[in-house]
C-alpha cells in the first residue's frame, strides 16, 4: 500500500532554538512498513515545505498523523482535509493515545493508534488489505456504530527486533552539537518514576524496556556512516542502569565510535557513580539534561519528583569535574508555589553554574495525573499554546500576567549572568522568548558554553 506519514510542525523550545531532530516515532514506523514491502513517504513540516491545505493525498492509501499536545490543532487540520479527500486517517503519538475517544466521536480520523504505533501500524495496514474495517488489533482504537472500540495498549517487550528507524531523509536536518552535525537515538523505553506532569510512564509504560548494548552499536555504526559524529540519546533516562550505561560507553571506545553526545539523565542516578561519568565524559558525553524543577521540596513532593533539592550542587560540582556541561530544567507554577518559592528557584538557577538552564510554566497535559486533577480549572482552549510557556489552568496563586512575567524574569535572571551573557547572552534569550520562526540553525557548543 501507498503511506504517508506526516509529522506537523513544532513550535516549541527546542524548535524556537532550531535544535531539530527527525521523528523516531514516525521513522521506526516508516522502517517497519517498507520491510513488509509498502511504499512510505515521511513528511515532517520542520525541515520541509509541505502544503497541507492543497495537497493531494488522494494519491495515497492511509495518511498517518502524528502529535502531541501543541501540534494537535495543525494535525487535526491536516486529518480533516486528507479524510474529505476519501483517504483512510490514522493519528497517533501522545496527545492521541491519550484523547482518542473524543478525536474518534468528532470524526477526525478513523482510526488511533494507542501508544507505540509500529507494529500495530503494520497490522492495520495488513486487515485494510484483507478489507477489514474493524479488526481487533492491540493499541487500536476506532468508532464502530457510533461506539468506541479500544484494544489493550501494544508494548514492544524485545526493542531489538525493531529496524532501525528510517533516515532516508537525513540530508534535511542541520541541527549541530559541540559544532558537529546531530541526530537523535533512543537505547530504551519506559520510565518508572511517574511524575505528576509527565506522560512518559502512561504512554511507553512503567517498566523499563532495553535495546541490547550490541544492537545500539550498530546503529551507532550506521549513524556514522551518514556523516553525523554527534548524537542525542532521547531516552526518558539514560542512566537509569548504571551497568548498562557502562557498558555502552566502553564498546563505543572500543568501536573507536567518536561521538559527541548529550542525553537525559536524574540528579539522584549521579551521585556517588563517578565511575559512571568518568565512562560517560570519556565516551565523548559533553552535556546532561536534568530536571530538577524546584528549589522547594514540597513542590518536588507536589511533582511526585522523588528528589531532594539539596543535591544539585553537588550534581552540578560531579559534571563539572567530568567536564560535562549541565542543561539544568525548572519548572514555575506548581499549585503550591508562590512568587518566594519561584524567586528562590530563579536564585538557585542563577548559581547553579549550568552552561544551558531552562524554565517552563507548569501545564496539563492529557494523559498525566496532572490534567486529571486539574481538568476542570483548564481555562485555555487554543492547544497550540500548551507549549510550556503559557499558564493554561485556573491558579490558585498567579493570575497568567504574573506568571508570564515571573517566567520572562527568570530568563532574564540567569542570561544576564556573567558565565552565560558572553556564550549565549541577549540575542538566545530573545529567540527563545519571541520567536515562533525556525531559526537556520542551533549550535550547542560545549566548548564555547
């Protein structure tokens, strides 16, 4: 069958900055369906022009969407268009796994896929074959007699017997790290620890799903051989097996695989291990990303964070040691915070010593235990601007002018700081803070961070 995936353009963080990455999600599913002989076309509208509105997708047989929560306005759009054209609509990623009955009762798409979407992607694709309109395939879910049927969600025990993903597209991305060309990885899936705001653990599970230390190195290989040298490891937490994460650092020396990379750790999983950072900085690790949120513990508690503030410097002081720049990630807004306990999280922000600090306002997101409890004080309807910047619920402190303003200060705060005014300084804060239009290029440079 003819396929085509779309992945909707991104306005958030990362994409204001131009730190653009291809669509794992979306390319493990292109892989899949091109073995089992499809014919797939993956579009994501972040590095190229795709006219939505006038394009014909009658030419193909299924359209599949994916989004999150922000772009889910823009793929909804684009769902509606290619199902006037007669074409059969699937959506999927987080936002639909988690909202899929009202996006099936609104008819904006037949079918929504629930969660990892490759393999029940491919039997989909195989009963439409058959003329099945209603098969009962796990992580499916589709109106049938104005009813919505839902299959159990489909988690993919043995990520090894997964292709890897399709970088047919590679040429198109631009995103440097430490002045290399970067391009995204993922080594596992899960993440055990269920934070109030995350939907991690709901959409990939609780328990931790692991690639084998041999199976990523020879993705690494084939990473290489398409000219990146630098690398993002996009698990939810990358250094939850301390063994593992060893292991894979000594064979990439070994396979003299000469990577910069970054990925995403927790301060808690550091401290004490410098055997693990001293394997990690050798490796060519030159950043970790850690979410310490607060400088408060009961909002860490209020987060169901599991963390102490107390041991970020320490975290911090471990990195810098190692020679491992720190991307430190707050988060303002909780229900209990008031403008102290934010000043005082902006104050440790400030010392902390990161060379990249980012702040985000507190929001909802279908499918955590935060939308949950506050679903009934959402008070922004427009989903495009549940992007981290905006309040987008009834506070019980801050009103969204307040709150916006301690957000703009908090960047203000930390940019304007001696250590980073001359290494990323006004010119970064105004892009992050304004712009909604793809910058050419982000180059994160440790060595000049």
């Amino acid at each position: 069958m003819k396929i085509l995936l779309i992945n909707p353009m991104n306005s958030g963080y990362y994409y204001r900055l131009g730190a653009v990455y291809p669509p794992l999600g979306l390319s493990y599913i292109s892989s899949v369906l091109k073995n089992a002989g499809n014919l797939v076309r993956l579009i994501d509208m972040n590095v190229e022009r795709f006219d939505w509105k006038n394009f014909n997708y009658s030419d193909f047989d299924i359209v599949g969407i994916s989004a999150d929560t922000v772009r889910y306005p823009l793929a909804k759009q684009i769902s509606l268009t290619a199902k006037m054209q007669g074409v059969v609509t699937v959506l999927g990623g987080p936002h639909a796994t988690a909202e899929y009955g009202e996006i099936l009762k609104e008819r904006i798409c037949d079918y929504v896929i629930l969660g990892e979407g490759e393999y029940t992607f491919l039997k989909l694709v195989e009963a439409l074959q058959r003329n099945e309109k209603y098969p009962l395939l796990s992580g499916l879910s589709y109106l049938k007699d104005n009813m919505v049927v839902i299959n159990p969600l489909r988690l993919i025990e043995n990520l090894d017997q997964l292709p890897f993903p399709d970088r047919e597209n590679a040429r198109l991305y631009k995103t440097k790290f430490d002045g290399k060309l970067a391009t995204s990885l993922i080594t596992s899936r899960g993440c055990p620890f269920d934070c109030e705001f995350c939907s991690a653990s709901q959409f990939m599970g609780r328990k931790i799903r692991k690639r084998s230390v041999e199976n990523v190195i020879e993705e690494l290989k084939q990473v290489e051989r398409l000219g990146y040298n630098s690398v993002i490891f996009f698990d939810d937490n990358f250094t939850i097996d301390k063994t593992r994460t060893i292991e894979l650092c000594e064979q990439m020396m070994r396979k003299n695989l000469s990577f910069s990379w970054w990925a995403f750790s927790r301060a808690d999983e550091l401290l004490g291990k410098e055997d693990l950072l001293e394997a990690m900085s050798k490796s060519g690790c030159k950043m970790l990303f850690i979410g310490f949120e607060s400088a408060e513990d009961d909002i860490l508690k209020e987060y169901n964070k599991k963390l102490s503030s107390s041991i970020a410097f320490e975290v911090a002081k471990l990195l810098k040691k190692y020679k491992i720049d720190l991307f430190a990630s707050f988060i303002m807004g909780a229900l209990n915070d008031t403008k102290e306990s934010i000043m005082k999280t902006i104050k440790m922000a400030r010392k902390l010593g990161a060379q990249i600090v980012q702040f985000s306002i507190l929001t909802p997101y279908p499918g955590t235990r935060l939308y949950e409890k506050l679903r009934a004080k959402i008070n922004l309807k427009d989903l495009s601007l549940f992007d981290g910047t905006n309040l987008v619920f009834e506070h019980p402190e801050f009103s969204k002018k307040e709150l916006k303003k301690l957000f703009v200060r908090a960047y203000y705060s930390v940019y304007t700081t001696p250590k980073l005014i001359f290494t990323r300084g006004i010119p970064f804060l105004i892009k992050l803070l304004t712009t909604r239009e793809k910058p050419t290029e982000l180059q994160i440079d440790h060595q000049k961070a």
